[in-house]
C-alpha cells in the first residue's frame, strides 16, 4: 500500500503545514486525534521542529480550530452568493451549515470542541455572516427590529441543534428521508419565528 502524500511546504512554511495536517487529522479522527507529533508525522519533521510552532496539542487544535470556521464560512459563503431574497439566503445558509456538519464531521466537531472556546465577544465569522442576512431582513422589512437582537443566536442555535443530533444523537440511524424532512421543518419553524411570516396574528 502507498505511503500517504506528505504536505508540501517551502522554507519558513512549516506553521500552515502543521496546521494543515492537522485539518487532515481532525477529518478524520475528530478533536482527540489532532496533536503535535502525529502532524509532525504526516509532514515529515522531527516533533522537535513542530513543537517551535506549537507548544502542544492544544495550541494545534487551536489553530485547527479557526481552519475549522474558515472552512465552514466559506461554505456558507459559496452557498448564499448567487442568492437574493434575505429570506432564502437565511435559509441557503443554515442548509449550508447543516451540509458542511455531515459533510465535514470531524472538522465540524473540531469547531466547536470544548477545547479552545471562543470567547462570545469573538463571533466566529459564521455566525457574523448570519448577522449581516439578519440585518438585511430588517432592512427589507422582513424581520422586526424589535425581533433583531440576539436573532442570529437563535437561528444558530436551530440548525447547529439539528446538525449534532445527526452527527452525534438519534437522527443519525434515521433515513435520509427523515432527516431531510426534519431539517426542513427546524428552517421553517426557524424562519416564521423570526419574521412571523405566515403566522397568525
């Protein structure tokens, strides 16, 4: 059997490729897999080389981490770009949130983790992007103002909820079927709470 292809990084590059095996290693094993020697490893440099640029495992997963969230925002992004209605980009972005979880397992519980929390006045860029559709909302008249505050928490807390109950809880021995139908109603329900749309006064 072949030998995995090594990362490949230039003089003074060794930092991002650390990082970048450590991305590989959160895909495939989740946050207990990422550490120091075993990216030093997949590299191909001594851990003593490795541990100039982390400490330890913890500042790797660290850095994993914020790959993490780049690799989920840009996700979001790509998903929400061709799309106009802030009502459908609000959905585009939480079905892209949802896709990415059971697309990208590891890194997605790499993201959130215990280890290396992101303090709350830090709002991963995700969950900034949300706050700008929620903005946009409000702007179109779609969303309340006096509904606006903390919105973005609530509708990532819906799809997040529904992401790790796949990955981690009872939806993930259900059918596709059924899962892709609760998915639909957690958006639904999500969507009118927020704007009331289609709610009864």
């Amino acid at each position: 059997m072949a030998e995995p292809t090594r990362p490949r990084y230039h003089h003074g590059d060794l930092r991002n490729a650390l990082l970048a095996a450590g991305a590989r290693l959160a895909e495939e094993g989740g946050p207990d897999a990422v550490g120091v020697r075993a990216a030093s490893r997949i590299v191909g440099v001594s851990p003593t080389a490795a541990y100039r640029h982390f400490e330890n495992a913890e500042y790797l997963l660290a850095g994993v981490k914020d790959r993490a969230f780049q690799a989920l925002d840009e996700a979001m992004r790509e998903r929400v770009a061709a799309v106009q209605d802030p009502g459908d980009r609000l959905e585009a972005l939480g079905r892209a949130y949802v896709d990415f979880a059971l697309r990208e397992p590891g890194l997605f519980r790499v993201a959130f983790c215990e280890k290396g929390a992101l303090p709350f006045d830090d709002l991963p860029a995700p969950l900034a992007l949300v706050a700008r559709v929620m903005d946009e909302l409000v702007a179109a008249g779609r969303l309340p103002a006096q509904r606006r505050p903390m919105a973005e928490i609530a509708a990532w807390a819906a799809v997040h909820g529904i992401a790790r109950l796949a990955l981690d809880g009872p939806l993930a021995t259900v059918a596709s079927e059924t899962y892709g139908a609760a998915v639909d109603r957690v958006i639904d329900v999500t969507l009118r709470g927020l704007t009331g749309e289609g709610i009864a006064s």
